[in-house]
C-alpha cells in the first residue's frame, strides 16, 4: 500500500469520504479514482518501457562499437597474417632461386677442373694400338 498510511488511517479516509460524498455518489467516484489510478499505472509502465528502450539501444550501440572494433581488429590481424604468409612465401622462393643459382656457379666453377681432371697429358694409349715408332724405320 502507500507508504506511511496504515489501515486505521484508511478506515478514516473511506469514512470522511462516505461522509463527504455521499453513499449514492461513492461508487461512481471510486470506480473514477480507480480509472485515474489505472491511468496513472499505464503511464508509468509507459515511461519505464521507454527508459528500457533507451537503455537496450544505448547497449546496443555499445555492442555494435564493440563488434566494429573487433572486425576492424580482426581485419588487422587477418591482414598482418596474410602479409607474413605472403612475406615467407617470397623468402623462400627467393632462397630456393639464390641456391640454385649458386648451385648453377658451383657446377660451372668444378665442371672445368673435372674435365682438366680426366684430360690427363701422361695418359697411355688404350690397349690394341701400338705407338708409333720415333724415328725412321728403315
């Protein structure tokens, strides 16, 4: 009930009101008084659902900042992600061109010694052939 008002202070307020009004006039104006009561309520329900609504979109607000940061963070590290996939993807293929270039030189540089190797100037004639002799044979 309303606070600071107890039930002998009712009592007396239906009384003078009994008194005052009138028993012929008394429902009409209780049912009026609970139509104004009933409307006051309304109101009120009213108000708070539209201070609810303005919390929820003030939340939602938040929330949606929120998501954005997130996407925009996300969307940074995605892209920092694929700039380093992409960075060791150079770098590899840019280590395996500089090895096999310098495999390339290292064959170049020991295909001349190996084939001085083999060409041999005290090599012995193959065996079926007879030197020549030196000198003349006559």
């Amino acid at each position: 009930m309303l606070p600071g008002i107890g039930f002998t202070e009712l009592m007396v307020l239906a009384v003078a009101a009994l008194i005052i009004v009138g028993p012929k006039d008394l429902p009409m104006m209780m049912r009026r008084l609970g139509q104004f009561v009933g409307k006051g309520r309304a109101m009120a329900r009213e108000f708070q659902a539209a201070f609810d609504d303005i919390a929820r979109q003030s939340e939602l607000e938040d929330l949606r900042k929120e998501i954005e940061e997130l996407k925009i963070s996300n969307s940074l590290k995605q892209a920092t992600s694929d700039l380093s996939d992409y960075e060791k993807d150079v770098n590899s293929a840019v280590m395996a061109q500089s090895r096999s270039e310098a495999a390339e030189k290292l064959a170049k540089q020991s295909a001349p010694e190996t084939s001085e190797a083999t060409a041999e100037p005290d090599a012995k004639p193959e065996a079926g052939t007879e030197p020549e002799p030196k000198g003349d044979p006559a």
